[in-house]
C-alpha cells in the first residue's frame, strides 16, 4: 500500500513539474536584446567590450537595447562590490530603442563590478559583471 502512494506521489511530481516547464517555456523572451559594459559608445554602438578594465579607464558605458518596452523607463544600477554607486534611468521611446549610461570609474574602486538592467517595476531583465583590475 505504501509503495501505491509513493507511485502517486511520484506521477502528481511529474505531471506537476512538466506543468510548470511548459509555463517556462512559454514566458516570452528578455527584452534585453544587446547588453555589454563598453569602454566607449560611438554611433549608437558599444565599442571596447569587455569583462575587465584597467583601474585607470576613467569611465564605462553600459550599452543596452531594449526590444518591446517601448513608453517605459529602464534602470541601470552600477553595482561595486555589493554597494550601488549610481543608479540612472534611462527612457525607452520606441519598440527597438539603444540607451546607455556612463559610470565615471575612480582608479581605487578595482574589484568586483555588476550593472543590473532593471525594468520600471524594478524587475532585473539582465545583470552585465565585470572587474576593474
């Protein structure tokens, strides 16, 4: 008789798991098509890509383009070492819209870096890490 109950207990866990996969698999995509921390921003693309700086790049961009968002506001949060040093947010004013922010980099603030893309309702859509070194 056990054995019956843990049969059942086991195929509601599976029917109960293949539910929630579907419901996964049927979320609709990140509105964050493109996201990358630049050393520059020229003609409205990221230039100097990376995951990791030298201590003395004065300042980084964070690229961001937002696909389907469009009348809402976007916030990057440049994170060091768990202490938020800026918080900017950026309007997104079309369906395909590329923002960007600047984070001016002081040569004592190496370590480790994060800039969390969160929608309006503070949702994080994306999180681009990073070191200054």
């Amino acid at each position: 008789m056990l054995v019956r109950y843990g049969l059942v207990l086991a195929c509601l866990l599976l029917v109960g798991s293949a539910g929630s996969m579907a419901q996964e698999a049927e979320s609709p995509e990140s509105p964050v098509a493109r996201a990358v921390v630049c050393a520059d921003v020229v003609d409205r693309e990221p230039e100097g890509a990376a995951d990791s700086f030298s201590g003395d790049v004065g300042r980084l961009f964070c690229f961001t383009e937002i696909r389907g968002l469009d009348g809402t506001t976007i916030t990057h949060a440049w994170i060091h070492e768990g202490k938020t040093r800026a918080r900017v947010d950026l309007p997104v004013r079309s369906s395909r819209w590329r923002t960007w922010s600047t984070k001016k980099i002081s040569p004592d603030w190496t370590g480790q870096w994060q800039v969390k893309i969160l929608d309006a309702d503070g949702i994080v859509l994306s999180t681009q890490d990073f070191v200054v070194e």
